[in-house]
C-alpha cells in the first residue's frame, strides 16, 4: 500500500497512500473517496489520502470508546502507558530521517527544520507526556461543616480521563500537533481519534504505522484523514467524543466551540494570533534586528505566534526596520530538499492567494513595501518575505492574521503608548519585548494580553511552559502543569468519619 517517491533530494521517500488507521486496521475510507495531495513546492501530484466521512468518524470513535472501557486500557498502569509514549518517541528517532523527508516533501519547509525542529519537538514531547502519565495526583480536603453533627468530614480528589478524545490539527506543523494531541490523551488514560489537516496528512499516517509497531492496543489511537467540514465536523458533533483538541484557525476554532455546547464537550482550542514583537530603542540592535526577523519569516510566515505587528520606537525604526528588511531580501526561497533553501513555500494555492489579498488590501490603504510583496517564481507556491511600513492600527494588514511571511512595522512615538498598541488586537497569542532594561521589560511583560511575553527572544517553546491564547487566540492551555486539567476530570469523594 505504500508507493515510493523519488524527487525528494535523490532519497526516496515512501507515501502512506489512501488508508485510515481504525480500530488497530487499515482501511479505505467507507465510500472509497480520496483526496489528492499536492507538494507545494512543485504543484505535482504526490498522494492519494483517503477523504473519510461520518460514518468513518463512527466507526473510529466506537473503537476509541470500546479501547477506553476495556479492561486492558483501564488496568494499565500509568507508568506503561508512559512506556508506550517512550517507545513511539524510540521509534520516532529511528525513523526521524524518513518523516522528516515525508514532512518536507508534503508541507514544503526545508528538510533541516523538518529533521532538526519538527521530529526532535515530536520526540521531547511524547517524553515529557510520557513521564507526566504517572504523576496525576489528586487532594486531600479537611472541610468546613455548616452544622456540627458530631462528624469529621474529609474528601478526596482523584483525576480521571476525560473519555474519548477528537484531536483536530493544522497543517502547519503536522507531525509534531499530532503529537500534541495523542501524547498527552494516551498519557492520561483517555483514547483518542485525531483528525489531521486535508493539506498535510502523510506524516501523522506514517506516525500510525509507528503506534502499531509501539503496541498500542487496537482502537487507543485512531487516525481519520478528511476534510474539516465533513469528518472534522462529524468528530465534533459525536456524542460519544467527551473532549475536543483543536488547533487551528480562530473562525473554526469558534464553530467548534459553538457546536461542543450540544454535549457540553471540553474543548482546548489553539488558535489564531497577530503577535507584536516590541523593539525599544536602548535594545541591542544587532540581536533585536535579526530577532525580529526570526519571529516572522520562519516556516514561511507560518506559525500561529509569528511576531507579524512590529513596533518600533521611533528613534531606531528606519534602522531596524531597513535591517528587517535587508535580511528579509537575503532569505533564499526554494524546495525544501535543497541544502541552501532558507524558505519554502506556503502550503496551498488557497494560502497564496489569502496572503496576496492582505498585501495588496495594505498597499492600498497605504501601505509601503521594504522588500517583498510579490509571489515568487512561476511555480510553486512561494511568497517573498515581505516588510511594510506606514502602517496604522486600523489597517486589515494590521489586524487580520496573515499566516504568511509579512510584517507590518508602526513606530512607537509615545512609550506610554506601548501597551495599548501592543493589546489594539482581537488576539492575544504570543508577543516579545526587546531592551536591555529588564526592569521596564518585566513591567510591559505584565500588562501585556498575551498567552506568552518573550523578552529578547521570540517563539521559544517548550513543553514544560503552558502554552495558549487569551481572547480570540484561544481557550485553554496544552503543555506544562496545566495539561493535566485539560484532560482529567476531578472527582470529589467526600466521606464522614
Ligand atoms: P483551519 O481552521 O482551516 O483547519 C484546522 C483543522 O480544522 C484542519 O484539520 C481542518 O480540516 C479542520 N476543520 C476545518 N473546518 C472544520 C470544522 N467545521 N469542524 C471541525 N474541523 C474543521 O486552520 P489551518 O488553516 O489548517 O491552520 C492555520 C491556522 O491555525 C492559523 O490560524 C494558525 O494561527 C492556527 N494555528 C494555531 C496554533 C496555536 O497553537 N495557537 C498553532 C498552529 C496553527
């Protein structure tokens, strides 16, 4: 079932064709539908993904749910589970040369981000969500009666998985979202069917043949490839699916949450941003410049914390914005396979198009290009890095997330007017700060709206840090102490002794 692929770089690549993981099986999806893969780079055909339905969606959350209750899955000891997550990250790191080249080849970054970043955050994660299986705790309570009974009243706490869970994910960073989702699902007893990106699905189905191979029992771990309103849809409105996982965009991530209130599902949803990246003027201008660079352009532009609204005090914004620029214009674009390619393409026509509109709506709200705002190349879908400037908070550039690889600079004229451009947004993901003044860093760190503040430094992640959005970036956390909430329930017994 599995075809070779030979333009990857000289190495073949194999391409999980036309098949769902269901209940520990392969299958077609019910109706033989399938959806065609695209590589970004060249607009070739590469794969054939089977395109599942509702009823695909049933038959997989039924196994989730029949895994779930069976003795096997509730006798296991949380520390085998862990030692399955162990085992899948094992198996990661045998094979990380491979999916790193089916990451590559079916979402477009360069081959050393997919090998070097994208397999080694899969391989820390299920780690980190591996040793957490063991570590749920819950409390002991000495209460308070209203009345004096001649009892003493105590409760305990335990921490139980939610049940079935629907994980949803983009396609920005397939592998390592589906990680996200399964880890911490399977490291706290609940089972899982996850619903991969149309755009980029080859990784999390070659990540199937892996869970197999780590002996997760059948149906702990089902994969459904589709689309996002028919089987995306479908995972959302089950009834027996008790939690949704979502990371995606923010007009989806506000369907799902109207859609769980049905059956009062728990949702995290992971969504959207219009991140700042602040630039004071007594910053040090040689990390600063190329630090704001970096909170942009990587993965094209592509990552939902992207420092995509940079402000400037304006002593320093020619200077740091004609250095933005200047490395900007100097990122080699390419496909991914080649050794010297900084930057891929975006993922899709659809994408292209979306970043094209926003540029030119910018421009004519008067926007002015540095470098870039232009498609790049006759084939593939590559956009050039991109600077504007005589931006204004009202514009859509300034408002609407771009998912590309352009940057709006505003000049900061008043420091006092720092927080209110930096909050002058409907999202709320991430935002870095860069001074040498640790005292005034730590102060705007404070009244920043974000789910991250990064001083000198932008997009570090890291799987002991919570990560999330407040207002329209999201709902929730994943990551960090605070998953155990996200996918255990407390339950309170209380006892009179
Ligand atoms: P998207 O919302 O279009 O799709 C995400 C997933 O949702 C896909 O699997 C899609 O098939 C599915 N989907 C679409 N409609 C659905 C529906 N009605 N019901 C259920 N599922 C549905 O997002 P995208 O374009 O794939 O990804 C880009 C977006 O993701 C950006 O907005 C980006 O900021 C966001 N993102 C956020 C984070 C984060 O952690 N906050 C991380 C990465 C990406």
């Amino acid at each position: 079932m599995l075809a070779m692929i030979e333009r990857a770089g000289g190495a073949p690549v194999r391409i999980p064709a036309g098949r769902m993981l269901i209940d520990g099986k392969w299958c077609e999806a019910a109706d033989g539908r399938t959806i065609t893969v695209y590589d970004p780079a060249t607009e070739d055909k590469i794969a054939e993904i089977a395109a599942g339905s509702a009823d695909d969606i049933g038959r997989a959350v039924d196994a989730a749910q029949r895994c779930f209750e069976s003795t096997l899955w509730q006798k296991m000891r949380p520390i085998d589970r862990g030692r399955l997550l162990e085992k899948l990250a094992i198996l990661i790191e045998r094979d990380a040369d491979e999916l790193a080249r089916l990451e590559t080849l079916d979402n477009g970054k360069p081959y050393f981000v997919s090998r070097n970043v994208d397999m080694q955050f899969a391989i820390d994660a299920l780690r980190y969500y591996g040793g957490w299986a063991s570590k749920v705790n819950g409390e002991y309570i000495t209460l308070s009666p209203l009345f004096d009974d001649g009892g003493t009243y105590r409760a305990y706490t335990d921490r139980r998985p939610v049940g079935v869970v629907g994980g949803i994910t983009p396609w920005n960073f397939p592998l390592g979202q589906a990680i996200q989702k399964i880890a911490p699902a399977i490291a706290f007893g609940c089972t899982i069917v996850l619903k991969p990106s149309e755009e980029a699905s080859l990784t999390t189905l070659r990540l199937g043949e892996l869970i197999l191979e780590a002996g997760l029992p059948d149906g702990a771990v089902n994969i459904v490839t589709g689309y996002g309103q028919e089987a995306g849809q479908a995972l959302v409105d089950h009834p027996k699916v008790r939690k949704i996982a979502f990371t995606g965009s923010t007009a989806t991530g506000q369907r799902i949450l109207q859609a769980s209130a049905r059956h009062m599902k728990r949702v995290t949803l992971e969504l959207g941003g219009k991140s700042p990246t602040i630039i004071l003027a007594d910053a040090d201008l040689d990390k600063a410049i190329p630090g704001a660079a970096n909170a942009i352009f990587p993965n094209s532009g592509q990552v939902c914390t992207a420092g995509s609204r940079l402000f400037i005090e304006a002593s320093v914004f020619d200077e740091v914005s004609a250095g933005v620029a200047r490395i900007a214009s100097e990122l080699r674009l390419g496909s991914g396979f080649d050794p010297d390619t900084q930057l891929g393409p975006l993922i899709s026509a659809r994408q292209i198009e979306r970043v094209s509109a926003l540029v030119a709506s910018g421009l004519d709200e008067g926007a002015v290009p540095l470098c870039g705002a232009a498609r790049n190349g006759q084939k593939g879908y590559f956009y050039q890095p991109t600077v504007l400037t005589g931006g204004r908070a009202g514009m859509r550039i300034a408002r609407e997330e771009v998912f590309g690889p352009v940057v709006i600079a505003m000049p900061i004229n008043d420091l006092r007017q720092i927080k209110s451009l930096a909050n002058d947004t409907e999202f709320g993901l991430g935002a870095s700060i860069w001074t040498r003044d640790l005292n005034k860093a730590h102060l705007l760190a404070a009244e920043i709206d974000a789910g991250t503040v990064w001083i000198n430094t932008h997009n570090v992640l890291d799987t002991s840090m919570p990560f999330g959005g407040v207002k329209l970036s999201g709902l929730g956390r994943e990551f960090g102490t605070e998953v155990v909430h996200a996918y255990t329930e407390p339950r309170a017994v209380c006892m009179r002794l």
